[in-house]
C-alpha cells in the first residue's frame, strides 16, 4: 500500500494522495468489464478512490474521496479539508462541501450547512471566516442554509444530492 499521485508516483509520509494497493490478496478485476479495470487497475496497482495521507511511521489516515475532489482553476480542493474550517465555527452544527460547474474555474466550491439551534449567520459571514482561515481558491463562492443534509440510511452524507447527480 503506498500514496501515490495522479501518475501513479509514490509521495512521501505528509503528502496527501490516493491510497493505491497491490498484492495477492487484490482482485484481479471487474469480471466482463475490461475498461473499469482499467480505470481501477494501473500498472499493477489498485486505485482505491480514497484520499490519504501516511505518517512517518507508515499509518494511513483517509481523509477524503476522490470522487468528492473540486478542482478550481487547476487547483485541487479536498472537501473535508474546507469542512474542518467551517465546523470551527460556533453556529455550524453541520456541513458538506461540494463541487459544481463553473464555466471559467472548471468547479467552484459550495457549502451546505445546518445552523445550531438558536444560532444565527449569514452566508457572508461563512465566507468571510473562510475567507480569514483558508486560501483564497478553497473559499466557498455559496453557502446555503438548510434544515438537514440529504443521508443515506448508514447516516453518510449525499454530496451527490446535493451535487443534483441523482
């Protein structure tokens, strides 16, 4: 198991990149369905769809999927990342981050969020405090408020409903 970036290089421990798997114990394919395991399979390794880092002592920790990625302008912005900023402050009870199309940056970053109760913001005010924690390009051009977020019956987050894939 390794860190790899998107050509399949092995990053250092710190680095954040896909977690790719190889070995025995890995499947040898999607059975009929050569193009996915091309997609899935590279040089031997398989791409997991996870993002991950590894420390020095060679735990990997997941941090995000790929999938979930927004690219902005070329640059890649990890949603957990912009929802860790968000969660620090006070009102957030919840968020997703998000990506959708943008004609000039390719995506542009969203955020849905779910106000403690009682609390008050405004969209405005998320920004700005994204705006003072976070590089200029992660910074959520929308953020809506909404009563709950769209879950699965495992509890997960749908980014995808959000997204309006499904």
């Amino acid at each position: 198991m390794k860190i790899a970036d998107d050509n399949g290089n092995t990053l250092p421990p710190g680095e954040m990149g896909e977690i790719v798997i190889r070995g025995p114990n890995v499947m040898q394919g999607y059975w009929r369905k050569p193009e996915a395991t091309a997609a899935a399979i590279q040089n031997g390794w398989l791409r997991s769809g996870d993002i991950g880092i590894m420390d020095e002592e060679g735990y990997f920790f997941i941090m995000d999927r790929v999938k979930d990625m927004i690219n902005v302008a070329g640059f890649n912005v990890y949603p957990n990342e912009v929802e860790q900023v968000i969660y620090r402050h006070p009102a957030i009870q919840e968020v997703a981050v998000y990506g959708v199309s943008d004609p000039v940056k390719g995506e542009a970053v969203h955020a849905a969020v779910v106000l403690k109760e009682n609390m008050v913001s405004t969209p405005e005010e998320i920004i700005k405090f994204c705006r003072d924690n976070m590089a200029v390009y992660r910074i959520p051009r929308k953020v809506d408020f909404v009563k709950e977020l769209p879950k699965s019956p495992t509890g997960k987050i749908l980014k995808r409903v959000l997204r309006g894939d499904s």
